[in-house]
C-alpha cells in the first residue's frame, strides 16, 4: 500500500496532464481511505508523510509524537486501506 501512496504526487501530474487511467486510481484510493475508517491519527500521519512529503520523524515532531509510533500508525492505516481493496477484489 505504501508504495501506491508514494506515488500520489506523479499521480496527480498525470491527472492534470489529462490521464484518466491516473484520475480513476486515485478516485479508488480516496474511497479506500475513505472507507477504512482510519482514526484521526492514522490520517493525520498519511497527510504528513504522503501529501506534505514530510519523513517519519517530521511528522512526528508535527504530530507530538514518536518517529517509531508514527511507523506504526502508518503500518496499520496502510492494513486498512488494503483490506478494502483485498474487500473488493472479492467482490469482482
């Protein structure tokens, strides 16, 4: 999952730059995340880390918290999300 969002960036290029194919990958990971029920500190840490390009232990200091609790809190929101997609491959 985290390599899916490392690329939102590129992503979002490519969605500006008319690519549908990037448009609709990420329409499906806004309603993976949407639809994970993350806590607010699990999105909290994905806005640091994949949208604000910040490292681990800048997003701790941002957050008042622990590199190693912020790796963490990554590890399980990316569970998360997967489950979703791992729900809808299942589902067709």
């Amino acid at each position: 999952m985290s390599l899916l969002l490392k690329q939102i960036h590129a992503l979002n290029k490519r969605k500006y730059d008319g690519d549908y194919a990037a448009s609709d990958v990420l329409i499906d990971l806004d309603t993976a995340i949407e639809r994970a029920n993350l806590t607010a500190r699990e999105t909290e840490a994905l806005r640091w880390i994949y949208r604000e390009d910040l490292t681990q232990a800048e997003a701790g200091v941002a957050m008042g918290i622990a590199q190693n609790t912020v790796k963490e809190t990554l590890d399980r929101a990316h569970r998360k999300i997967a489950e979703v997609y791992e729900y809808w491959s299942h589902r067709g």
